[in-house]
C-alpha cells in the first residue's frame, strides 16, 4: 500500500488529506456519504492511481521487475515508491520526515469517526510501524511479508524485497522522475 505517498501529495488541506488516505479503503460510486473535502480526497486517490499508471516512470518500473510478479508488480512499484519517499524525504519536503507522519497521524485521528473500520483498525500500525519502517529496506521485505501472507492465495510478495534490492538504482531513478509530476498533476486538481 502506498500510504506515504498518498499523504504526501494530499496538500495541506486536512479533509482532502483524510479522503486520499480513506481511498484504498472505499469502492464503488461515490455519493454524498462523506462531506465535500473528504470525497474530493477520495477522487484525489483514484486519480492518482489512475496517473500512476499510465505514467512512463512507473510504467518502466513495472517492467524492471520479473514478470514472475504478475500483477503484483504495480502493488511492487507502489511500495517501493513509499520506499524511495520515506528515505530521502528530504528530497521531496522540507518537513522532517517524523513530524510529517506525526501530523497526518493527528489529523486522522481527529477524523477518526468517519473513516472506514478497516482503516481506523489499522491507524496505530501504519503510522507507528508501517510508514517508519518504509525507510529500510528491510522494513520493506516485513510489510510485504505480512501482505503476502494476508492475501490469503499463493503470491509471489514475499519476495518483493529482492526485486528492490537488485534493481535499487533504477527505480530510485523512475521514482524521482515520478513525483514531481504527480506533484504538478495533484497541484491541477486541487487547484481546480
């Protein structure tokens, strides 16, 4: 899951930051469930997946890792990319890495009676674990240890941590091609 980089090209607006946090967590057609900002953040997340997908450096990504992978390599790239973000986050904001998960962790926990169950079960662990550890690539090869074995079929994630390691330099090179354009598309957006 690429939790990091949905929160950081969120913006600085609390409710779209919660809406794009909720995306992985909300399917089907969207109503009038959730107030305005928040259902702009959940458009935000769908919108950014879909960009993600078609844009060239993520596209490269996807084809730098085995096809053994399967559809799992776009699921690869996302955290990956989480990687990337996390351990040159300095790179990417002049925030201190932890005061930015501290603030996104405050700020969803504010919210924390309109997110999904799912998401509010999990809160503590992705901002106190997950995000943290995303930093290492070890912390990578844990995270997607326990996707794999959640999935509940056979998968090829838990192997995703070598994909990383072998082809570290290219996609650190994909990936920072990759957000300043994300940055400048969410920018169109939410400006909008």
């Amino acid at each position: 899951m690429n939790f990091l980089a949905h929160l950081y090209l969120s913006g600085d607006d609390p409710e779209i930051l919660v809406g794009n946090m909720m995306g992985d967590f909300v399917k089907g057609v969207l109503n009038a469930s959730y107030p305005p900002r928040i259902t702009k953040g959940l458009e935000l997340h769908r919108r950014i997946d879909s960009f993600a997908g078609r844009h060239p450096s993520f596209i490269a990504s996807k084809r730098r890792i085995s096809s053994d992978y399967g559809h799992y390599r776009g699921v690869l790239v996302d955290l990956y990319y989480d990687h990337f973000l996390a351990a040159e986050w300095e790179s990417f904001s002049d925030e201190p890495f932890e005061l930015f998960v501290a603030k996104a962790w405050r700020i969803m926990r504010e919210h924390a009676e309109i997110l999904p169950q799912r998401l509010r079960a999990r809160l503590e662990e992705i901002f106190t674990q997950w995000l943290p550890s995303y930093r290492y690539v070890d912390g990578v090869d844990a995270v997607l240890r326990r996707m794999a074995a959640r999935v509940g079929r056979p998968n090829p994630l838990d192997g995703g941590a070598a994909e990383l390691a072998l082809h570290y330099g290219e996609l650190r090179g994909d990936c920072f091609r990759f957000f300043p354009d994300a940055r400048r598309y969410v920018e169109e957006i939410v400006g909008a």
